[in-house]
C-alpha cells in the first residue's frame, strides 16, 4: 500500500512539475533552439577569430626564433 501512495504521489508530482515548466518558460522550444544556435555561432565566429590572431602571433614568434641573431 505504501509503494501505491508513493508512486500516485511522484506521478502527480511529476505532472505538476511539467504543467510548471510549461507555464514559466520563458519562450517556445523552436526560439530556444534558435537563441542557442545563434550564441554558437557567435561563439565560433569568436573562437576562429582569436585562433587566426594566435598562430599570426606565433608565426612571427617562430620567424623571429629562425633569423639569426645579429652580432
């Protein structure tokens, strides 16, 4: 009997959890998926931006190792 009241009780509060979320969310899944798309993006745009400014850093770090010194 106990088992039947637990699990009556996590079913209804799992179906006041899910009627919660729906409620509050903040917007529909498809703009979600659009915002998160669009951070990645923009995340990637960032990401390949410093990695082109790192290795022309780099490359003039190894060109200036290649040259000799001069005396």
């Amino acid at each position: 009997m106990k088992i039947v009241r637990f699990l009556e009780g996590f079913f209804l509060g799992s179906l006041a959890g899910a009627a919660a979320a729906l409620l509050f969310a903040p917007d529909s899944g498809e703009n979600l998926r659009l915002q998160i798309q669009h951070e990645v993006e923009r995340v990637r745009a960032e990401v390949q931006s410093a990695a082109v400014e790192r290795r022309a850093e780099l490359e003039e770090q190894l060109s200036a190792l290649r040259t000799p010194p001069r005396a």
